[in-house]
C-alpha cells in the first residue's frame, strides 16, 4: 500500500497503489488529504460515515475522493483517516468513514485546496502485487 506524488503541467497527480481495492482507495484518500494538509497533525475526534454509488470503478474512485473533499470544504473540516470499510465492485457501491477535527488555523496549515478531482489520465489497473491507479486533481 502506499502513495506519491507524480508530476503533471498544471495540476497534481497521484500514483497510488494497493493490494486490495479497497486499499487502493484508502490510499488515494490518504495521498490527496497529504497533498492538502500534514494528516499527521490531526486529531481523529469527529467520525463521518461516507456512502458513494457510481457507474463504474473509474467513477466510484472520483466520487469517494469527490466526497471527501466536498466534506473538508463544507464542513471546514481535515481528516487523519479515510478509510473505506465496504468495497462492493458490482454495485460500484462504497461504505468509507473520516476521521478528523475541525480546521484550527494553529496547528493546521492548508497546502493547497483541491478544485476537483478528475477523469484526466485517470486509470485503475489490476498488477501482479494488487492494483495501481493514477489520479489528477485540478487545484
């Protein structure tokens, strides 16, 4: 399981990879908080239960990273965890959880705010050792 940053002209990327899918998109979740804030520096106090439903992977992979930064913005919250509990690739169906605090300006720098998450160059491949997906946000 892990994450890094990949470059791209005008945006950020992410490579990300997991044995599972349902690491894969742990992963990412973690990778695109990372690129927004020191997760490290977060309180996991306050849980929110996520449910995403697509039409496909690609779709159901914007959507939970879709979600959860819709969830960082409305909600003026950052996020240690994101982690998703229920994976179900038929329905293209997810069942994920948060765990964070509210933005406190002392202790929470914000990197960069994420515009969108993208289907630029997006990409979700099975490996020998899991899977592996590339990801670009528009910030």
């Amino acid at each position: 399981m892990g994450y890094e940053p990949i470059e791209h002209t005008a945006d950020l990327g992410l490579r990300v990879w997991g044995s599972t899918l349902a690491e894969l998109f742990t992963e990412a979740a973690a990778g695109m908080c990372e690129l927004m804030w020191d997760r490290a520096r977060v309180r996991p106090e306050r849980r929110r239960r996520l449910e995403v439903e697509a039409d496909d992977l690609e779709g159901l992979l914007v959507g939970w990273l879709s979600e959860i930064n819709f969830q960082h913005v409305t909600n003026e919250e950052v996020y240690a965890r994101a982690v998703v509990q229920q994976l179900d690739v038929e329905r293209c169906r997810l069942v994920g959880e948060l765990a964070g605090e509210p933005i406190d300006p002392s202790r929470h720098r914000i990197h960069t705010e994420i515009k969108a998450v993208t289907y630029h160059d997006l990409a979700i491949e099975r490996t020998d050792d899991g899977y592996e997906a590339r990801i670009v946000f528009d910030v």
